[in-house]
C-alpha cells in the first residue's frame, strides 16, 4: 500500500472540523495526548510500516520546512 496524500474524504472540511472540534475545552496537554492518541490508532488502522515511515518522514519535512519559512519570514 502507498501513502495517500491526496483527500480520500468526501467533504474533507468537515473532517477538518471534526478534529479541531475533538480538541475544544481540552488544555494544551490534554490537546496533546489526544493528538498522540489519535495518531496511534490512526498508525494501527494503517497497519503497514512501510506507509507509516513515508508519512513519518512526509509530516517531518513539513514540519522543518514550515519552521524555515518562519524563520526566513522573521529576518
């Protein structure tokens, strides 16, 4: 299986909502653990380590490329 990157939703703003709804009233720590939590059963879900090290390595170079574009913006 292949890491999918395009939108396998059919209304993906509403599953955006979804997630941003999960996370009212919790404090930022429990916002975390939520996040962690959602993302191990998400990874189980997937099941295949292949596609979990390719969206590892996907969300880590965004990640590094956003805090750049930051720092860039910054000087």
């Amino acid at each position: 299986m292949a890491l999918s990157t395009s939108s396998n939703f059919a209304k993906p703003d509403d599953a955006f909502r979804m997630i941003v709804e999960a996370h009212r009233g919790l404090s930022d720590a429990q916002s975390g653990d939520l996040d962690a939590a959602l993302v191990l059963v998400l990874a189980n879900h997937i099941g295949d380590l292949e596609v979990l090290r390719e969206a590892i390595e996907l969300a880590r170079r965004r990640l590094v490329d956003g805090s750049q574009q930051q720092q860039q913006q910054q000087q």
